[in-house]
C-alpha cells in the first residue's frame, strides 16, 4: 500500500491551502485526508481481509468528518465550496 508522497501532498496543500506552506488550514487537512482515504479504500478492496487497514481508514474518516463539521460552522461558503471541489456528499 503506497501512502500520498511528499509532492503530492505540497500539492495539494497548495490547491485547497493557499499556500504550500499553510498545512494547518481545514481545508487543506481535509483535502489531504480524503486523498488518504481514497488510497487506503483502493487497497481494502483488494485487500478485504485487512482488518488493521480498515480501523485506520475509519478514523481518518472520522477525522475529516469532524474538521467538516467544524468547517461548516466557521465558513458555511468555503465549506460548500469544498465540497464541490473534493466531490464529497452528492
């Protein structure tokens, strides 16, 4: 299982973050989380028996449900904003 690589995420900090220095803005953090969850899910499907794998991969998710929910009580607009971006809750 390969996790996300240093220019992967610089570069995706920079999209959602601003600033690729700027790792502690919520929408950056999210944006890197759900990028680590979609890596982590491709590997559980080949891996189904992976039970290790899958306690990780849900609390990542819980992670970035609770930085949404703060989000979406800071920034309502950023919040849908991001959304959109990351296609997340169709």
């Amino acid at each position: 299982m390969s996790s996300v690589t240093k220019e992967k995420k610089s570069s995706i900090i920079a999209e959602f973050g601003g600033n690729p220095k700027n790792t502690g803005s919520i929408e950056g953090q999210i944006a890197l989380l759900t990028e680590e969850i979609n890596e982590i899910s491709k590997h559980l499907q080949a891996n189904k028996k992976d039970f290790s794998t899958h306690r990780g991969l849900m609390r990542k998710v819980g992670q970035r449900k609770r930085l949404l929910i703060y989000l979406s009580k800071t920034n309502l607009l950023g919040y849908r904003a991001l959304l959109e971006k990351l296609g997340l809750r169709k």
